[in-house]
C-alpha cells in the first residue's frame, strides 16, 4: 500500500510538471505573439504618409514629440500627430542625393562621397554621376558603381536605427583619425556590418561627459541643427569671482565674435569649493549647472571668459533628454546601447517616424531589474577591456589642440589675471585683519 501511494505521488507531480510547463509555453508563445502584432502595427504605422494617431503610439514617442518645437510636429485636438519636416513620397518614388546614399553604406563621409562624384569614380547604370543627383531607393534594378565595383546601398535602408550613449573622457579627441596619433572616441565604438557611426555633436579635448553617436545621418543632422532647440546641459567648475551681476548678465546674452549668446538656465551647486577654508575665506572655484539650446564652438567656455571668468573643468551631463545616468555607472570611454524606447524619445523630438525594430525589454518579457542586470553585465565587459587597454589615457592628462594655440593663451593670461586680483583682495583682508588686532592691543593695554 505504501509503494502504490508512493508511485502515485510520483505520477500526480509528473502530471503537475507537465502541465505547468505547457502553461508556461503557451504564455511565452502569447508574449511572442503580441510582440509580433506590435512590431507589424508600428511598421504599417510608420510607412504611412505623415499623420500617426497618438493612441497607437508609444508613451517614449509621445514624449519627445511632447518636447518637440512647432516647426517639427503639429498636433491636433483629436490626437493626430503630422510630422511636418517628412518629406512626402510621389507614387512610391523615393528620391535622395546620390552622395548621401554613399555615405550611408558606410564607404566614406558625405564630403569625401562628393569628392568621388565629382573626380568621376562614382556612375549609376553605367552612366557617369553628376553631383547633386538624385536616385530612387526603391528601384531595385538600380545599380551605383564606386571604382567600377557595386555597392550595396539598398542594404543599409534595412537597418534599423541605432544610437550609442558613451562617455567622453579627458584627453581624448572628437574625430576619425587624429594626425598625431592620440586616442578619439571612435576608437572603442563597436562596428557595424553596413553603414557607419555618425557623432551627435563634437566635445573639446579637455571637455568630458556625454556623447552620442547613431547610424542615421538624418537623425543626427537634426538633433545638431539649431532650429531644433535641442537642450544640452553642462556642469561647470569656474575659477574667479562670480557675482549675482554677472548670472544676470550672461542669462539676459553677451555679445560673442559671432553673435549674441546665453545660458537658458544656470544654477549654482553646493560643493566643497564653496566651503571656507582653514584662513576663513571662500575657495576661487565654484560649480554651476547651466542649460542651453545651441552648439557652438567652445560656446559654454566663451560666453564665462567673456565676463572675466575661465571655466577650469566642464563636463556634458545630458543631451536631448538623454542623461549620463549614475545608475549604471558608464565608465570613461565605455558607451551604452539606447534600447527602442530611448530611440523614440530622439526621434520624436525632432519629428522623424518612429523606429520599429530594436530591444524593448517590455516586448521581450523581461522586467525592469532583469533588464538592468543585462546592462550590468555588458558595462562590466567594457570596464575589463578599458582596464586592460595599455594605451588607455590617464584621467588628469590634458591634450591641448594645436589648432587653438591662440585661445589657450589667452586662457592662461586671464587665468593669471585672476590669481593676481585674488592674491590682492586677500592682502586687503590681510591688512584688514592686521590692522584690527593692533587696534584691539592697543584698546586693551590702554585700559590695563
């Protein structure tokens, strides 16, 4: 009797495991489905005209374009979104410059594509490319030829869009390939089979913190452009004295060489610099936060020194809503891939279609720890290889550009401007100070 109950146990939890199995199976076939029935809707979306219904979008999407300026989307009352920058497709006719389609498969960059063309490398079905063409993408009997060999460039309109999240470090130099050897951010990025990385923006040698690099030129181009007002906000340590004056002045505009300029937003942050040191006066380096919607050339550096201030450390700590997150800790010259849902949020603020393909951990099933565990483990993998690099550049090393010889000298002449105007106040202090003790002595010895 005991064995039979035993053997019956034994069949009642084999029957309980199976059946739980196929439960489990048949959620995870319903997951796929959706996923599958959301990656269709979203693509038949996308390939429409320009009008998209905000019910069918996702909340990422909505809101960059919730952000977006008027000049790129226009939304109205009954939840339809046009996207008034796309340009609108004649009878299935999809037209774009030939140097652009070029550049795309990742062969070279837009300039040098315009060089091929016009030296006569470049000829479409045989016929020699004039520059300022225009080709259909979606003529598929098409043939580009580069030095006579055929180039895949219908390939690279498959890909879908990506975008890395790295962060710069110190010393290392916004370009492809540097004349004199030194390390550029282009140097860990991961390759891609078709296309090319393109850089959102460019940070200065001695400028760290976020940048973005993504395989679509369009995309790019337009979270750079300054009729986009893309926020861009920088933390600042800034050696000299900063009045209440000078914060109104520089967010009201200054007059740069090439034009007004200002900070959208500054606020200063609490920070050991703030402290009084041992001889009770207030350190000379203070720490700002500050926002602004252009990018000009070394423009958050100008705009302090055009009040007599230099701005001895800057770092970049967010762009396009996009942030240097803590959380995962990215380190010097590591990067992070954006999954679909930051992707969007780009997108929407510029107003381009929404992408359809990429990692979304929602679809996938997997939950919000799991999904910061996958990054974990891949921003450990980048950790280990920096560590390793033996090329890899110390963190306080500065590389000065040769090209902006001038202006570092000017940096430094206004830097010693103000350590002579702080050695002068604190002599003041001093004498101050110096002259109040002997009046004190003397009080005291007069009344003893």
């Amino acid at each position: 009797m005991f064995l039979t109950d035993r053997v019956m146990e034994m069949i009642r939890s084999s029957r309980e495991k199976k059946s739980l199995e196929k439960q489990r199976q048949k959620e995870k076939a319903q997951r796929k489905e959706q996923a599958r029935k959301d990656f269709y809707r979203r693509k038949v979306l996308a390939q429409s005209e320009q009008i998209y219904n905000a019910a069918e979008l996702d909340k990422s999407y909505l809101d960059g374009i919730s952000k977006a300026s008027d000049e790129a989307v226009q939304v109205s009352k009954t939840g339809l979104i046009r996207l008034k920058t796309t340009k609108k497709r004649d009878k299935g006719v999809r037209a774009e410059r030939l140097h652009k389609v070029i550049a795309r498969t990742g062969m070279c960059s837009n300039r040098k594509a315009e060089q091929l063309i016009r030296e006569g490398r470049v000829s479409v079905n045989g016929e020699r490319a004039i520059l300022g063409q225009q080709i259909d993408l979606n003529d598929a009997s098409l043939k580009v030829r580069v030095d006579g060999e055929i180039i895949k460039h219908r390939a690279s309109l498959k890909q879908s869009c990506q975008v890395l999240i790295y962060h710069k470090a110190e010393g290392e130099i916004s370009s492809r390939k540097d004349p004199e050897g030194r390390k550029t951010v282009f140097d860990r990025l991961p390759r891609l089979a078709v296309g090319r990385w393109v850089q959102v923006g460019r940070l200065d040698a001695n400028t760290s913190g976020l940048l973005l690099f993504t395989n679509d030129g369009e995309l790019a181009h337009r979270l750079m452009h300054p009729s986009y007002h893309i926020e861009r906000k920088y933390l600042c340590r800034v050696y000299g004295e900063v009045t209440p004056e000078i914060l109104e002045k520089i967010t009201r505009g200054v007059e740069l060489e090439d034009g007004i300029a200002k900070f959208d937003e500054i606020r200063p942050i609490d920070s050991p610099d703030f402290e009084a040191n041992n001889q009770g006066r207030k350190k000379a380096n203070a720490w700002f936060e500050v926002t602004l919607r252009e990018g000009r050339k070394h423009e958050v550096r100008r705009i302090w020194e055009s009040q007599d201030v230099i701005v001895s450390r800057l770092i970049r700590i967010e762009y396009a809503g996009i942030k240097l997150s803590r959380q995962y800790s990215i380190p010097q010259s590591g990067y992070l891939e954006a999954d679909l849902n930051e992707i969007n949020l780009l997108r929407g603020l510029v107003g381009l279609a929404p992408e359809t393909e990429g990692f979304k951990p929602e679809d996938y099933g997997y939950s919000k720890s799991e999904a910061k565990r996958l990054k974990s483990q891949h921003l450990r993998t980048i950790r280990r290889a920096i560590s390793k690099d033996k090329l890899h550049r110390a963190k306080n090393e500065k590389v000065y550009d040769e090209k902006n010889k001038e202006q570092h000298e000017k940096r430094k002449q206004l830097a010693e401007r103000i350590s002579q105007s702080n050695k002068r106040k604190f002599n003041r202090e001093k004498d101050k100070k110096k002259g109040t003790n002997k009046a004190v002595a003397f009080i005291e010895k007069f009344y003893k």
